[in-house]
C-alpha cells in the first residue's frame, strides 16, 4: 500500500497546543489543495508525521508540496513495521533504481518501536540491498542513492524521492495583512513571502489609469490570479484604487523630481485607510534597499511616515536575480510584460528627498483628503485556485 507522507520542520519549534493548532491548520489547507484538484483522499496525522491516503499518491504528493508549511512530500510504501518487512520493501524500491557500481545510503528512523535502534535498522537494511546487488557500495557521504526507512508505531514506511515544499508556516495561522500588488516583479514575491509566513493576504493595487501602460491591469489581475493558486481553497481579495486624481496633481507640480517619494507615501497613506478600517495588522510592499531611487535609505525614511500602520519589507536585503529567480519559481515572472511603464516617473527623481519639502507639498495639495478619496472608490476582485472574478 501506498501514502503520501508530508514533513514540516519550523512547526516542531512551537509548543505542544501551538503546534497542534499549526499542525491542524496545515493539514485543512492540505486538504482544500486536494479537492481544488479533485483527489480523493483521506489525511491521518501520527505523532511526527502527516499520511494523505489515496489513489493517484503521486499526484498527491505535488499537490500537498505547494502548501505553505510543508518541508516536502514523499510517495511511501506502508510495510510492517519490523525489519524484515522494512528491509523486503527497501531491496524492491533498490532493484528499480540503484545499479552496480553505484553508491548507496540508508537514512533510518526509529520511533515507538522496540527491539532494534535505528543503526541497527540501517544496518540491517544495507545488508539486505547489498545481497541482492552485491556491485553496488556504501557511501554515507555522497551517495549515488540513498533509501529511507522508517519504523514507526502505525507500521513501516520506505520512500527514496522527496519533492521539496515550500516550507514556511500555514497559511492563515497569522493575521491580516495587506500588500500592495503591482505589474512588476518584486511586489509578488514580497507578498508570496508573507504568505509562506502564514500571514492572510489582501492585495491592493493602485490603478494608474490613463498614467500607466495599457497592459498593467492584466498584468495586475495575472500576479493576483497566479498568488491564488498557493493558497487554493482560499478566496483572495484585490482592491483597485483610483489613482488618477492624484497623478493630476503631482504632474502639476513645479518641481517633478518629488514625485516617485510622494506617489508612495500616498500609496501607504491609502493602504493604511484601509488597513485600518479591516484590521489589518500591517503593510507588505516590494522596496529591495538601493533598487530604484524612490528605495535609498533616505527617501524610505522620508516614505514610511505616510501611515501609522507597520510596513515590511521583506525583499529589503535581496538582489534583483534572487527575486526573479523566487518569481520564476511562484509563476509571476513575466518576461514579456508589455506596457506597464509609468508616465509620472521623473526623469531625475531625487534621491534624499527633504522631509519639510515633502511635508509642505503635501499639505498645499491637501494629500490626505485625496487620499480619503481614493480609498472610497475601491473595486474589489476575488481570485480562488488561480481565477480571478469581479466582486463589486
């Protein structure tokens, strides 16, 4: 018989009720990822270990590794839990893949079982490999192939494949939290992160109307849809802001070299309205330190006042392949993303920004009745495994 086992690492650091808590929560999404594919399926959870039961295992196991909280997912046969059943099982799952000359290891593991340790269980193992393919040899450090063995008190499990999870902690075991999505490519990544962090996620985005690039809004609806489907079963809610208002006034202004500073203090100043009026617990945006200019320690110092509401950052310390590399992995790296420049963009914008000058800007325009504004003309977008529909 075959199951599917799911090994999570950062939730064994928590306290007993915490981690049942986690564990429960975890092994729900599992299942919402599931019937979002349409796999029956049956979940038990022994101590140390989650088994997912049913009849495409394979297909399992790659639905149950994209959900947050899972270290990895291995296909695993179910034996008798002494070590001759174990050792029988281990030779069939060798006979398939590993071949004279080549190296081989045994990884085992003990727990609730009596009579044998777990060397004396790799051991015993190596020496029932070794007698059917005598070529082979014994590398503990960097095997050709290498077979794990587990005996456990519900019986034996034997696996030799391990498709990596995204690890983290389930999704849904933080609070809310809202991030501003864009077109590009940082802005998912970052908000991908908090998600693997178990925070729930809002998206919004500011719309720049007749200011951006006419293929932005698809893109936008693209990131959202694509962010969906890592947490299926889930509905996740885009708000769209009106930014247009606003724009026509900064691109009225004397000095344009303020804009990209003003532009995101007012993007946190509308975020945080809504924020606060959800209850949100913070705001996630895509700054990456010295990216870009408006992203000099300087003009954040300047930005992040804009709202009371805590922002993070949590693309601050990466490079720029690092994130592309992350968004290839998510699915949200578009390399051919059309037009979404923005017109509002200076051509030198500044650097260090003057907080008074700033300040005082914002005031003569009276920012923050405009931003009261924007937050009233949300249009709000709900994705679900990866589709996206207007919700009014």
């Amino acid at each position: 018989m075959e199951a599917v086992m799911i090994r999570y690492s950062e939730i064994f650091l928590k306290s007993e009720p915490v981690k049942r808590r986690f564990i429960s929560i975890m092994t729900e999404n599992i299942r919402l990822a599931l019937e979002a594919e349409g796999l029956t399926h049956r979940i038990e959870t022994p101590r140390g270990r989650v088994l997912i039961y049913g009849d495409e295992p394979r297909r399992i196991a790659a639905a149950a590794a994209r959900t947050f909280g899972v270290a990895s997912a291995s296909v695993c046969t179910v034996t008798t839990a002494d070590i001759e059943g174990i050792s029988a099982t281990a030779v069939e799952h060798a006979e398939r893949r590993l071949r004279p000359g080549m190296s081989f290891a045994v990884r085992a593991r003990r727990s609730g079982v009596t009579g044998f340790n777990s060397q004396e269980l790799g051991a015993a193992v190596g020496s029932a490999v070794l007698d059917r393919i005598p070529e082979a040899r014994v590398d503990l450090t960097a095997p050709d192939y290498e077979v794990f063995v587990e005996a456990r008190e519900f019986g034996g499990l034997v696996y030799d494949e391990m498709i990596r999870g995204p690890g983290g902690l389930p999704y849904g075991t933080q609070d809310e939290v809202i991030g501003l999505l864009s077109a590009g490519i940082d802005s998912p990544v970052a908000s991908w992160l908090m998600m693997r962090r178990g925070c729930r996620m809002v998206h919004v985005n500011m719309r720049s109307g007749r200011f951006g690039g006419e293929d932005e809004e698809k893109n936008v609806l693209a990131n959202h849809a694509r962010l969906s489907a890592w947490v299926p079963g889930h509905p996740l809610d885009l708000l769209v802001v009106e930014m247009e208002p606003f724009f026509e006034v900064i691109t009225g202004l004397k000095e344009p070299r303020y804009r990209c500073i003003l532009c995101k203090r007012f993007m946190l100043r509308v975020a945080g309205i809504l924020a606060e009026e959800r209850g949100a617990y913070a705001l996630v945006n895509g700054d990456n330190l010295g990216q870009v200019a408006s992203q000099t320690l300087a003009n954040m110092a300047v930005i992040a006042p804009a709202t009371p509401v805590p922002v993070l950052r949590p693309l601050i310390g990466f490079d720029k392949e690092e994130i592309i590399e992350r968004a290839r992995v998510i699915g949200t790296f578009n390399a051919r993303p059309g037009n979404v420049g923005c017109t509002v963009a200076p051509r030198y914008p500044s650097t260090a920004a003057p907080a008074e000058t700033i300040a005082q800007i914002e005031e003569e325009n009276d920012v923050a009745s405009l931003a009261e504004q924007a937050a009233r003309t949300v249009r709000r977008y709900r994705a679900k495994n990866g589709v996206v529909e207007e919700a009014g």
